[in-house]
C-alpha cells in the first residue's frame, strides 16, 4: 500500500520500511548499579519477564556463587509518541495511528455515548478544515455554504454536539505569525530564534525538519500553533467542564501525527487538545457506511464557539488554500514595520509553480522578502540554502504537499477527474467563501481578552505557540531491537 502521507515525510527515512512488531528499534534506558554482576533474562509461560541475577564474588558477572534473584520486568511499550520521537521509522508510526487514529475509532465513541447513562456520556465536538470542505464540495457538486451546513447536520445526526470551522482558530495562527515575524525582525525575539521565519502549520515539513535537519533549521520555525491545535487547546478550555471528546477533519494524515506529539498533550486538563482526527476520505467514508448522500441531507445551522460570531457562513482567507500565512504576514509587516499599505500582493513565479517570492521595495531598496516553497523539491532546495546561509528570504511559507493542503494526501478523488482538473475545482470552490481578515474576524478580540488574558499575555503564549527539538538517530549502541 503507497504511504498516505506527505513526500516529505516519507523521505525522512524511506529506506527502513518495517512493520512494528518485525523489527522496531527504540532507544532503552539501561539502569547501571554498581556492582550488579550478569543478569539472564527468563520468560514464563505466560509471556511475563523476569531477570535472574547471577552475582560473582567480586561483584562481577561470575556466577559460582548465584543469589538466584528474580525480579519482575515491565514489558516495553511502543506508543505513538515513541514512534515520533524515534528516527528509526515513519511507517511503524503509520500503522498505529491508523488504528489509533481512524473514523473507527470516532464511530466507537460515538457508539459508547448511545449507551452511557447521561452522566458518562462525552461531549462530542468536531472541527472541520476549509480545505476538506472544499474536497467535498466539489465531490458532492454542492456550493461551500451548503456543504458545511449540510456536514454539520451528518455529525450532528451521527452524534456530535457541535460542529466547528477551523478557519475560526486559523485566525489566531495568523495573527501570532503576524506578531511573532515582527518582533523577530526587529531583533526583539529570543535571540536564538532567527530570521528567516518558515511557517509551522505543516505538519509534515515540522517532523521532516526535527528529524533530518534539526539544530540548524529549527530556530528558523515560527512557534506559532496551526489551525488545528489552536482550536484542540480553544475546545478542550472551553468546555472544560465537561468530558470532551474532539475530533478534526484535515486533508492529510500527516496531521494525525502532530495531534499525537506530547506537546498537545494539555497537563492543564489531562487530556490531548485534538483526540482524533479523520481525513476527508474518512468522512466519506462514513457517509457511506451511514447510508447517507450529503447532497440529500437537509442543511443545518452553523455553530459558533463565540456569542458575537453568529455563523450564518463560512469564511476563509486570503492567500491561497494553505492558510494564506504569507500574504498575511507579508501584508502586517510592511504596515507596521515600514508603514506601507499594500493592497495587492503580486507573486512571482521562480523555479516552478510551487516556489513564488514576494517583495516590498521602497526606492530600489528590498525591504521585505518573502517566499512560498511547496513540496519536497523546494523544501530541500531551501534548507540548503540555509544551511549555506544564502537564504535571501525574511520569511518562508513552507508546505510539503506540492500544490499545498489543497492537495493533500487526504482528499478525495473523483471518478474519472483527471488530477489536474479537480484540484482546480476544489480551488475555485476553496475560494468562493468570504474572506475576511484575522483582526476584524467576529469573536477573535473577545476571545483573547477573555480566554487568552489579552495578546502577547502568557496564557497566551503557552496556549497558542509550541516549541520544536532535533530527533537524534538512535544509535545502535543504545537500541535493543525485538
Ligand atoms: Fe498536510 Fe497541508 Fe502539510 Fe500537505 S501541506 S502535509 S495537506 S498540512
């Protein structure tokens, strides 16, 4: 079966493809007490471990004068969480999110919550992406609006209790790119933090950089959290009350693997801030299984997580279908650092489709610099160039899909679409919602007066930003392989 998931992550270590259970190889802590002599490991029959310590009269491994010590051994855990953080695979980690992570797994919950008594029962919320909406929109043949009214009321039939829009939490990533890029042009950031800025809303491209390039790229990437962790930390504090379950829809399932890193993991609430997250193919999947056209479903009213920002449609924003971090930045920047309106942003193409710049000059004098690097090529082009420290770029938009999460590994196909021609739809179709900017959006001020305790506060910092590190390759020394 081809990987789902994005090129670049694939070639982060395409060239040890296993199975978990064949031959996975996870760096052990090895507990060292002075002296301990040789130890034998024994297995019963029932599978359990026990360490039989065979001590030598200088303490040393010995064993004419055995103690004949047993002592109980926990088995070792492969979580999810190991699999990210270790080098050794990418494709172990595949196999036990799409059993951690699936449309099953959201069906189950949503099963127990039929049958719980009312106290047990879980409070389900589910947060769709533009971009998902827009696949299925086009799938469907439906305009955008009727499509999220009509996937809010398929969840709400199948038992979610609120349907959200992750455009609604994109407009805070927006805005912290925004202030983050600033105060790290104006030197004001932590100094280790340097320009230029590359974005952080693709997953993919973070665990291809934490993975392959580590120490030399990472300062690089914006601490911002995307779209779909600022609605994870925004659901489960807002209905923190209550046992919440929360799902996404993304494009790809590369964002399975950034709801699993223990970064989201909230210690606040003890609980992860996106518990599952399905693909677009997933959700058309369970229409299939439920029976049910989405084109035939009567459409429901949108919800809100905010009094003052009455739904009535969905919004989206400028800068193409990747969340449009470039133009907003770009556009903040040369407000507020140079003073400057812009009212169009004009790309140019380089290379390729997939690598555009963006410059602000002012007297022949290049005052920003900015660039979109789309999919593995550019992204490989690029990080050289960093590491050579010929990188002219202020600021990076960096997604590893080529085309971006338009095209994400994710999406749906349609019968006899060649591919070219349905991206485009879900392009026009992505584009045919209202756009609006982050600062103006209904609610976004409410919300980071009253939830986040005011801009730039810590609250707000811990809430919406998160920190990256290097993956070291195990070295063999270290690993145990079983
Ligand atoms: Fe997912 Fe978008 Fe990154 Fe593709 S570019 S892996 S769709 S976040």
């Amino acid at each position: 079966m081809a990987s789902p998931f994005s090129g670049a992550l694939q070639l982060t270590d395409l060239d040890d493809f296993i199975a978990p259970s064949q031959d996975c190889i996870k760096p052990m802590k090895v507990d060292k007490r002075s002296g301990s002599g040789v130890a034998k490991i024994h297995i019963e029959d029932d599978g359990s471990y026990f360490q039989v310590s065979q001590r030598g009269p200088w303490g040393t491994g010995f064993s004419c004068f055995q103690d004949g010590g047993m002592k109980k051994l926990e088995k070792a855990k492969i979580s999810l969480d190991d699999c990210l953080a270790c080098s050794g695979c990418v494709t172990s980690a595949e196999t036990v999110l799409i059993t951690q992570q699936s449309h099953e797994e959201l069906r189950k919950v949503l099963g127990a919550n039929k049958t719980a008594a009312p106290d047990q029962q879980k409070l389900v919320v589910i947060s769709v992406s533009p971009q998902s909406r827009a696949s299925l929109a086009v799938r469907f043949q439906l305009n955008p609006t009727d499509t999220a009214r009509k996937l809010t009321a398929f969840f709400k039939k199948i038992g979610a209790h609120y349907v959200f829009d992750t455009a609604f939490s994109r407009n805070f990533s927006l805005l912290e790119s925004q202030r983050e890029f600033v105060q790290r042009f104006r030197g004001q950031a932590d100094p280790k933090q340097a320009l230029p800025v590359l974005t952080s809303a693709c997953p993919g491209w973070i665990c291809y950089a934490e993975k392959t390039h580590g120490s030399t790229v990472l300062p690089h990437i914006s601490t911002a959290r995307s779209p779909q962790q600022v609605m994870g930390s925004l659901v489960k504090d807002f209905f923190a009350q209550q046992q919440v379950y929360h799902a996404t829809v993304m494009p790809c399932y590369d964002k399975k693997l950034e709801a699993s890193r223990p970064d989201f993991f909230s210690q606040e609430h003890q609980t992860r801030d996106v518990d599952c997250v399905i693909t677009t193919g997933e959700v058309f999947k369970l229409l299939e299984e439920e029976g049910v056209s989405l084109s035939e479903l009567e459409p429901a009213p949108l919800d809100s997580l905010c009094s003052s920002a009455s739904a009535q449609e969905p919004t989206s924003h400028r800068g193409g279908g990747s969340g449009g971090y470039l133009e907003h930045v770009f556009r903040h920047a040369a407000q507020e650092l140079f003073g400057i309106h812009v009212t169009e942003v004009t790309y140019r193409p380089l290379r390729n489709k997939d690598l555009q710049e963006v410059i602000l000059e002012r007297d022949g004098q290049v005052l920003l610099h900015f660039a979109a690097a789309y999919g593995f090529r550019n992204i490989q082009n690029l990080v050289q160039k960093l590491k050579r420290g010929r990188c002219p770029y202020h600021f990076v938009e960096v997604m590893a899909c080529p085309a971006g999460c338009l095209n994400g590994g994710g999406q749906l196909k349609v019968p006899d679409m060649p591919g070219k021609e349905l991206l485009q739809q879900v392009e026009r179709l992505y584009g045919l919602v209202r756009t609006e900017a982050p600062e103006d959006a209904p609610g976004v001020q409410e919300l980071y007066e009253h939830w986040l305790q005011g801009a730039g506060s810590e609250r707000a910092g811990r809430l919406l930003h998160t920190s990256y590190r290097a993956v070291e390759k195990a070295g063999s020394g270290l690993s145990i392989r079983w």
